[in-house]
C-alpha cells in the first residue's frame, strides 16, 4: 500500500493513491481475506485462477486511477452464449458449451503495484 502512495507519474510528482483492490493468487486466498478482515482494511480482495503461486497485486480505485478495462463487443446485450452440446452416448445428463465475447487490458501502469513470487 505504501508502494502505491509513492508511485510517482511523468512529471516525477507522487500519486498518492489509496488502494482498493488486493488481487491474489489461490494459494494466498485465505491469508489474503484473514488479514484485510482482521485488519479492517477496506479492501476488496479478488482470487484469479491463474496467477503464479504467491504472486499478489494492489489496485488503486478504478474511478480515480483506472488501471484494468474490460472489453467487450459493441451492441451485444450479454458477453454470454450458451449452447447445448452434442449428447454423449452412456452419459446421464446435458451438455452446455458457454463461449464469453471478452477480454481485458491493462490500461496504466500508475495505481497497481506487483508483488510475490
């Protein structure tokens, strides 16, 4: 958190940004959720998949610094389909393929800060 408060942008001039997003990998989801609560920290913590185990991210608000931006397709209503799959032989049940119109980009380097493995 003190690494976001002294980031420093273009002008070398201190962003002084205040963290709002914890972004963890899953082996540190508990440990992630124990401290913010114990700590009352108002932070949101969020658990990805696919991060490297031990790897954590901070955020700053995504309505003072924008840091992530999610894309998605113009004039679709829902990033979602859903489609029944081709049955299966011997299989007791019904197959759904779900295919998602999006995608992600970081945007700034300024308000997140790296941290971990």
């Amino acid at each position: 958190m003190g690494k976001l408060r002294t980031q420093v942008n273009s002008f070398g001039d201190r962003v002084d940004l205040r963290a709002k997003f914890l972004v963890v990998a899953p082996d540190l989801e508990f440990k992630a959720l124990k401290e913010v609560h114990e700590s009352g920290l108002q932070l949101t913590v969020v658990v990805l998949a696919n991060l490297t185990a031990g790897r954590w991210f901070v955020l700053a608000d995504e309505i003072i610094q924008p840091v992530v931006s999610i894309l998605r397709l113009r004039d679709n209503e829902s990033p979602l389909m859903f489609e029944a799959k081709k049955r299966v032989l011997e299989f007791d049940g019904i197959g759904i393929k779900v295919t998602a119109d999006i995608g992600g980009a970081i945007i700034s380097r300024i308000g997140i800060v790296r941290g971990g493995a």
